[in-house]
C-alpha cells in the first residue's frame, strides 16, 4: 500500500493561492516573457512570493490575472492601463460576487420569531 499524502499536500494541489509555479514555467503557461511577469510585477498587479533561494513563485490564481493583461497587451492596451484594468476587472467580479451571496435568503430567515 502506497503512503498517503498528508492532506495538507494534497490541499495544495487544488489551491489557486499555492505559489507552485517558477517564472519560466509561468511564463510559459500564459505564453509570455519572463519580462512580462517581472513588468506587471513591478506594475504591482501580481505580487509572486519567493521561494528559499529568493525565486519567483507563481499561483494559478496569479497566473489567470497575468494571462488577461497579457490580452490586453496584445491587443495595444500599455501594460500599465492593462493592469489596472485588470484589477478593476477583479475588483468587480468579486463585488458581484458579494452581492449575489447577501442576496441569497438565509436558512430560517422570515420565519416566527420565538418568544
């Protein structure tokens, strides 16, 4: 019978926020430049942690901000107009998502009051 993978490994491999990727291998996945990660870095749209030995990590949530400004570069958009739309963009989806989850009717909500 094989080890079991502590759970807390096994987490990570489905967490957007785990910095598992290297530059290059990063850059790769969104088919940019390792320039490209350190611009929009230096931009501050993604922030990679360090790995030990002070290399750039990436997450796979870091990884999706980095291919949509990467869209939008290619299209004509400066990097630093695509960043902060970027961020805008990301900043919206999450109030939407906000909104719909307050809008939600809560579990025994418009119910008796218990007295």
């Amino acid at each position: 019978m094989p080890p079991e993978i502590p759970s807390s490994t096994s987490d990570r491999f489905d967490d957007d926020d785990y910095p598992a990727y290297t530059m290059g291998r990063a850059a790769e996945m969104i088919g940019a430049t390792p320039g490209f990660l350190r611009a929009i870095g230096e931009a501050r749209l993604i922030t990679p942690l360090r790995s030990e030995g002070g290399h750039r990590r990436y997450s796979r949530y870091q990884l999706r901000i980095a291919a949509r400004a990467r869209e939008l570069v290619d299209a004509g958009t400066p990097i630093d107009a695509a960043c902060r739309i970027v961020i805008l963009e990301d900043q919206l989806e999450e109030a939407l998502r906000l909104n719909e989850e307050l809008r939600k009717p809560t579990a025994g909500a418009g119910g008796t009051t218990g007295s």
